[in-house]
C-alpha cells in the first residue's frame, strides 16, 4: 500500500473538515510561475555553476594549504559529521513541496501554513539531533578514523551542518511559489561569502581549525538569510506568517504526511551508506592520504548534485502539480522533454571530460594529488549515469511510489557495502570508485525498468 494514497475529492474534504480559506481573485496572481521552467533553471543553474565554481576554488586552495595528509582529515572530519546528519535527515522539504503544492491546489492557506510551520520545526529538532549525536560519538569515531587529534573538531563541523538543517525547508517553499530569482540571488551571495572567507583562512595559515570554524559560521548565515527570504515570501503568498499557524489544521492527513516523512527518510538513511560511507572506509581501509584523494575526487565530480538539483527543484513542483490535476500525459511529455533535451546532452558533456582530468588535476591540486586521477574517472562515469537519470526520484515522489523508492535505495546502499571492502582490498582507492559507479548504474537500471512497468 503506497503512502498517501489517491487525493480525496476537494468538495468532501472541505465538507468533513470546514471550508478552507480562499485566495482572493486579486492575490490569484501570486501563485502563478514568475517565468517559464527554462528562465527558472536558467537561473538556478546559473547560481549553480557559480557556486560550483566557487566550491572547486575553494577545495583546491584548502587541499594545496594543507596537504594530502591534513586534506584527508579533512575529509574525514566532514563525512562523518555529514553521514550523521543524512541518517536523521527526515527530508521534510520534500514533503512541504508535495503537500503544499496539494493544498494549493484547493486553496487551502490555512494548511499551506502549517505545513510550512510543521517542516521548520522539524529541521530545528533534526538539527539539534544531528549536533548532540556528533559530539557523543565524537572520540570513538576519531579513533577509528585514525584523526584522534582532530576529534574537538567534528562537534564544530556539526554545528554548522545543524545551522543549516532549515534551508531545505526553506528552499522547498521558494520552490512552490516558483521564487527561483529568490533561491539563485541568496545562493550567488553565501557562495562568494563562503570561497572568499575559506580561502583567506586557508591562505592566511589559520590551519584546519581555522577553515572549520569559518565555514561553521558561513553556514550560519546561509540559515539566516534562506530563512527569512522563505519566510517573506510565504507570508505574502498566504496570508499571515507561520507564527500563528496551529498543526492541528493538518488534522485527518497527519498520518499521510507523516508516512511521507518517514518514508523519505528512511530512504535518504538508506541512500547515506551510498554517498557518504565509501569515504570513510577508505579513510579506514586505504589511510586518511587515500580518503583526500577520494575527497577530491567527489568536490571534482560534484556538477551532479550541482546541475541535478536545479533541475528536480524545477521539475518536482511541476510534476506534483500535474499529479494533483491527474495530467498524466502532461507530466510523460515533462519527462520526456527534460530526458532528451537536457539529460542526455548532460551525460554526454560528462562523458568528453575525461581526457582532461589528469592534466587539470596535475595543474590545480598538484603533483602530490596524483593519486586522485582513477578515482576521479570512475566518478565521472558515474555522474554521466546520474545526469541520464535525474527525472527518476520525483517520479517515485509524486507517485507515492515511496516504499518502491525505499528498497530500491536499500538494495542499492547494502550492494555499494558488499562490495566496497573487497573493491579496497583489491584496487584501493580506484577501486571504491568504480564500485560506486557499478552499483549505481544497477540500480538506477532496475528502477527504470520499474517505472516502465508501471506504465503499462
């Protein structure tokens, strides 16, 4: 049984639960996009790129200050506090767009306000989790990462991911109103703020602690001003802020929601063993040198999650909208355009890359960063496997399709841990990799073939 169900006829919940309040004719035009879906990703792919650009400085001047041994605790230090937080992530966002964009569609506002409440209080509370749980497992963990030294530091870390924990709401609610301008603008301003004042540290000679500390508290400026854009924009958008919204409006869907939460969640801590546990064990297996090859690998091949997630923040609202209208061949041509026209071309421009990694590399990093080449190849292949298959989670979403999703990413997360170890023992940090991209290119095959299946 999928959770959520078929939406209810609008005229019966309205008569079982009060009439919501309306939108006025004359605040109609809030809700409309602000521009067509290519002006949005436009943007956000825009601001992407100059974050990504941003975040490829700012890992090269913080690997060439520090070194291969002080990159991989780095390294180390991060994917840890990082893992922690992705195993208690409820990825409430998804849920505030899912059901947002659902009750927008019977102009509900009253519950368009709790739902917006519900997910910032829910980030609060994961994020407070998050940082309690680091600083307890702080030590053991450092011993066995083998950056005992370094233990104070990953409470810091935490602190900065746990100030943080609200943007996902918050992007999620620009993201139903279409405020995309919103979302690249505040990005463009926390990536310059960031690669200036991380630079400046690691060029400064403030060492590791210093380049903790200053990105913990950009982090805190990144929540602060997400935080309030989202809030503005949806107090105009409906009609009062959240301060006085009351949860007890979601009465006689708290179940759903909840069933939505759980199952996001469930799969995102099934989905950490996959994007987060390969670097630790190769910090464990290989030495915290081979985990900064590896790191710099992943901050190399990172145009996956920076181009991805654009486009889901674009394509996910819209298909939930198409969804809730029941357009079921208006959301197939969604797809279909998005697969052919910016999915494939993607993949492909992933794919002419690798001739030039080993020279950009040896130029950007150094000759002590050799050692990332393979590893960085492997993962190209694998972000040429995730560009081609973007459109496959908001499928899963909108569909209620969320148990399916579930084991799918379980299977995937137990497969990448069967054969990570041996992957070590035999090829090292080259072999990690390319076990990573194996196993995502099975699972992301065998969900296609599942969606197709439930096509027909």
């Amino acid at each position: 049984m999928e959770v959520g169900g078929p939406r209810r006829d609008a005229r019966c919940r309205r008569a079982l639960q009060g009439r919501p309040r309306r939108i006025p004719d004359h605040d109609k035009e809030r809700w409309l996009p602000r521009s067509g879906a290519r002006g949005q990703l436009g943007r956000l792919w825009s601001a992407e790129g100059f974050a990504l650009a941003a975040g490829l400085v700012q890992s090269l001047v913080v690997a060439r200050a520090l070194g291969p041994d002080l990159f991989g605790v780095y390294a180390l230090v991060f994917t840890f506090a990082s893992l922690v937080f992705v195993v208690l992530d409820p990825r409430s966002g998804e849920a505030v767009v899912r059901y947002m964009t659902e009750f927008r569609a019977v102009d509900d506002l009253d519950r368009c306000r709790a739902v917006t409440r519900g997910g910032m209080l829910l980030d609060a509370a994961w994020g407070a989790g998050g940082l309690l749980l680091v600083a307890i497992l702080a030590v053991p963990s450092s011993a066995v990462l083998h950056v005992r030294d370094y233990a104070v530091l990953m409470p810091v870390v935490a602190l900065g991911m746990a100030a943080t924990a609200p943007v996902a709401t918050s992007r999620a609610i620009l993201g139903v109103f279409e405020r995309f301008d919103v979302v690249s603008n505040l990005q463009f301003l926390v990536a310059t703020i960031r690669v200036a004042s991380v630079c400046a540290v690691a060029l400064g000679g403030f060492g590791l602690p210093g380049i903790v500390w200053t990105l913990a508290t950009v982090s805190a400026i990144e929540c602060a001003v997400f935080v309030a854009a989202s809030l503005r924009v949806s107090r105009q958008n409906l009609g009062g802020g959240i301060r006085g919204a009351s949860l007890s409006a979601l009465r006689g869907r708290r179940r759903a929601i909840l069933g939505f939460v759980g199952y996001a969640g469930l799969t995102s801590l099934a989905a950490s063993a996959f994007k987060q546990l390969d670097t630790l064990l190769v910090g464990v297996l290989v030495g915290p040198s081979a985990a900064g090859y590896y790191r710099l690998a992943k901050t190399l091949t990172s145009p996956a999650a920076s181009v991805g997630i654009p486009l889901q923040a674009v394509l996910y609202p819209r298909l939930a909208r198409a969804q809730s209208e029941g357009d079921a061949s208006g959301g197939a041509v969604i797809v279909r355009r998005v697969f052919w026209r910016v999915e494939l071309p993607l993949a492909g421009a992933a794919l002419l890359s690798i001739p030039f990694i080993a020279p950009v590399i040896r130029l950007l990093a150094g000759s002590d960063f050799v050692g990332a080449v393979g590893p960085t190849i492997a993962l190209v292949v694998g972000v040429a496997v995730a560009f081609a298959t973007l459109h496959q989670r908001p499928l899963f979403l909108v569909r209620y399709k969320l148990r399916a999703l579930l084991l799918f990413t379980v299977a995937m997360s137990l497969g990448s841990l069967a054969v990570f170890v041996p992957a070590a023992d035999l090829m090292g940090v080259d072999g990690v990799a390319w076990a990573r991209t194996a196993v995502l290119a099975l699972g992301v095959g065998a969900m296609a073939v599942y969606l197709r299946s439930r096509e027909s």
